[in-house]
C-alpha cells in the first residue's frame, strides 16, 4: 500500500470525522481537558473554573483531530473497491453543515 494512493481517503474520512466529532463536542462539552488561564494550568477532562473562566476549545480540538486521525487510519485499512464508493464531496457537505448546526445551538450569543 503507497501512502499517495491512500491520501484522498484519508483527508475526506478525516475531514468529515474531524468536523462531526468538534460539533458533538461543543455540543455535548466533550473536551479531552480544560485550560485555566487564570492560573496557566490544564486539567483532565471537563472542569469548572478556579480562578476564572475555563477554556475548553483546546480540549475539544485535540478530541476531534485525535478521533479524526484515527477514523482516517482506519479507513485505509478498507479494500481498495470499498474505499472509492466514498464521495469527495463530504468533505465539504459535512463540516458546511456543521457550521450550519453550530450556529442554532449558539444561537442566543449571536441574537443578544
């Protein structure tokens, strides 16, 4: 198997996993940690603040990039007949929509 035959699968099924998986974290508060910036400090998982706000955008990236990459791996694993029925075009369809989702749930931030 030569990595440059795998790569369009990989980028699609990581793009579209990536994407699902950020949205079903910020929505479901899925962070892998919490950044408290108060006291430069990472924590395990979902924390409250100490000190302040806590910043779990960081925890929720590496939770997608991780799932993402692994999904992306996987699916190179997949026979070769199999692995071109998947359309290019979720790599984009996917991540647009959800923006698109993103934006309901976070609604009340934009409308106040």
């Amino acid at each position: 198997m030569k990595v440059a035959e795998r790569l369009p699968l990989f980028t699609v099924v990581f793009a579209v996993v990536c994407s699902a998986v950020y949205v079903l974290a910020v929505w479901k508060n899925l962070a892998l940690f919490t950044y408290h910036p108060a006291t430069g400090e990472f924590g395990p998982g979902v924390q409250k603040g100490r000190e302040g706000p806590p910043m779990y955008w960081y925890g929720w990236i590496t939770t997608s990039v991780l799932a993402g990459g692994a999904a992306g791996l996987l699916a190179c694993l997949l026979p070769r007949a199999l692995a071109q029925r998947l359309w290019p075009g979720l790599a984009w369809a996917v991540p647009l929509l959800g923006m698109a989702f993103l934006v309901y749930i976070l609604r009340n931030y934009f409308l106040h």
